[in-house]
C-alpha cells in the first residue's frame, strides 16, 4: 500500500468538545472544535446536554473541517472516531456518526482510545515542536484525566500512576468554585496565581502511595479553610483571592512534580511528555523547566490547540493506525470505561 498520500478524518466527542480535524501525512489540514457553553451555567458537564449538543454541531463540525482542508469526502482513505473513554451519551454520536460515513464512503473506519491520543499528540507533524523518543513519560492532565503512562513505543503503554478520585483539572474547578469563580476555574486560578505568594496558606499534600495521586481531601481542606476563615472574616476571600489562588495551584503543581520525580526515579526515564488542558498552567510549565536543570528531564508540550480535547490527535492515532493496516469493523461499539 503507498503511503503517498493519506488523508484521514477524524472525530472526537467524548465529553463536552464537538470536534473533527483532516489529516495528511501526519500534517495537520483543519482542526475544528465547537465548545458547549450550555455547561458553564451548571458548573461541570451535564451529559445529556452534551449528546445533544454533539447531535447538533456533529455535521456542521465535519463538513467544516472538510471545507478548511479543501478537500472532498472521496479523497478519504479511512475515518478515525474516538471509542472511548468517555461519556457514553456523547461517545455514542461520534461512533455512529463515523460508522455511518465510513459505510457510506466504503473506507476504513478506526477507532481510537482517547488516552492514547492525548500521548500522540506529541508525534501530528508540527514546524516548532519535537518529538519525545521512545522510551518516554507522558502526563495527561485535564478536567476528565491525571494519568502517568510508560511510552516504550507508539502502541505499547503502560499506566504506571493515576488519580485514585478526583482529576487534576477538577481540583482546580472545584477549588474555584469554592472561591466563587466562574466554570472552568482553572486559567483564572492560574492567572490569579500569578500575582499572588504561593506560599501565603499551606494546604495539605496528599499521602498516596506510589504513583497514584488524589485530589478530592485537598478539595475538603480548601472548603474548611475558606468556611473558617471567612467566618472570622466575612470579605477574607475578596481580600486574599490572588494569595488563595496562587496557594492552591503551588499545592496542586506539587503534588504533580512529585510523582513525575518519583515515576523518573523509578523507571530511569528523563525524558517527559504533557499533555492535557491543565499543560497550559503557568506553574507546570515554570515547574518542569526547573525540573529540566534539577533533574536532567527533557520536556515535551504540544501546540497548545492539541492538548485540550481535540480531533487532531485522534487524527494521528487514526494515521499511523492505518498504516499498519489496523482497522475496525462495523461491529464496533463506543466504550465508556475503554483501557488503556
Ligand atoms: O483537556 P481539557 O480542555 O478538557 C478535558 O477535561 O478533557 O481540560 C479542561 C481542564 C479544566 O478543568 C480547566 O480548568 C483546566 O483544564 N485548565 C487549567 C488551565 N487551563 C485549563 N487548569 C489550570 N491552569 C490553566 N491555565
Ligand atoms: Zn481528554
């Protein structure tokens, strides 16, 4: 098979994001997202309004990303779709959306596990960017994820540590919804933290063995922090927010550098891939640079359009499946809890 000329579409709507990107040869052509503002009234994501809202922007999404890359629907070689992990609601529309088109269009359909996709991300063809070499870590932290995965090669990975409740990203949500910020909390948390001292409060580290993390008791001792201070001092929370923010996001960044250093130890691998909504943190980003002269890591961050939910990953995934020949049939179907 000549691997001259592969275009792949690709859809992605396993939580709240409605997208679809056209790849060639590993080059991004067009990457849309349409984002569902009806979740911020609700502070988080109500998953029937999601499938619905998937309902609606799943045609008008596709023949975007079709139009932008300018191509036509019969130069497709094959249609990837995320399977899962993910809403089964919203998981659903782009898995039957995909089957369909990929019948219609009599090409290869393949499915893609969203997790991975996050971690190849690091491999879409970007000018500015390099590429993690195998073996690597990669972290994925967002508002549904915090997971670190061995990366030994493309398709072979290994989830050596992972939030045992909360995700990191809901940490921040959840930390800002307690401080009266609006949904998602975390780039105002993180703008705040900024001009505040981050060592101003001190809230407790998780104790979690091993690799795994936990964010939910942090989560608790924010809200005793606040209920107690506010009652000593009605405006405490208007008065500190900056010190609060930066306090709460140095704990948070702590807690990740943390068990990066462990999980380097452990496996002797330096070398250390991000990604996620939650890589686009200040602290992360200032906190693995520091870990590049500390610890001798080398670290790695998508274009930042590649780290939150998006289609150009499962686009890659979709690619360099294909080029092994690594479909899926009619038969498949979404999976909610899907592995690693
Ligand atoms: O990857 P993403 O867009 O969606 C998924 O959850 O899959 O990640 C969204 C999460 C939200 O929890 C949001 O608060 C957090 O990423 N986030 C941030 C920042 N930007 C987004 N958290 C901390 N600092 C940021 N700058
Ligand atoms: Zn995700």
């Amino acid at each position: 098979m000549s691997s001259e000329n592969i275009y792949i579409l690709a859809i992605e709507s396993s939580c709240d994001d409605t997208a679809a990107a056209v790849m060639h040869n590993g080059k991004i052509l067009s990457n849309i997202v349409a984002s569902q503002k009806i979740h911020e009234a609700y502070g988080g994501v109500v998953p029937e309004l999601a499938s619905r809202a998937h309902q609606q922007n799943i045609v008008p999404v596709v023949s975007q990303a079709l139009t932008k890359a300018g191509i036509d629907k019969s130069q497709l070689n094959a249609i990837a779709f995320t399977r899962g992990p993910g809403l089964m609601g919203s998981l659903l529309v782009g898995t039957s959306f995909a089957k369909s088109m990929a019948y219609g269009l009599d090409i290869p359909l393949i499915d893609v596990n969203h997790m991975q996709a996050h971690i190849l991300a690091h491999f879409i063809e970007e000018a500015d960017f390099e590429k993690p070499p195998f073996p690597f870590l990669a972290m994925t932290i967002s508002g549904g994820h915090t997971q670190i995965v061995k990366v030994t090669s493309y398709f072979d990975m290994e989830v050596i540590g992972e939030t045992i409740d909360d995700a990191v990203g809901e940490a921040f949500d959840k930390s800002g919804k307690i401080l009266g910020l609006g949904y998602p909390a975390g780039p105002e948390i993180d703008k705040r933290a900024q001009l505040g001292n981050p060592k101003a409060y001190k809230f407790p580290k998780p104790k979690v063995e091993g690799l795994d993390f936990s964010f939910s008791g942090l989560k608790t001792a924010i809200l005793y922090f606040i209920q107690k201070e506010v009652k000593a001092q009605p405006n405490f929370i208007e008065e500190h927010l900056n010190d609060i923010c930066a306090s709460i996001q140095y704990t948070i960044i702590g807690i990740l550098i943390d068990k990066l250093k462990l999980a380097s130890k452990q496996t002797g691998i330096k070398h250390i891939a991000i990604g996620g909504g939650v890589s686009a943190n200040s602290g992360i980003r200032e906190a693995l640079k520091k870990g590049e002269q500390k610890f001798g890591w080398t670290t790695y961050i998508p274009k930042f359009e590649y780290t939150t939910d998006n289609a150009a990953m499962i686009a890659i995934v979709g690619y360099l499946k294909y080029l092994e020949g690594n479909y899926a049939d009619q038969s498949v179907m979404a999976s909610a809890r899907l592995k690693l």
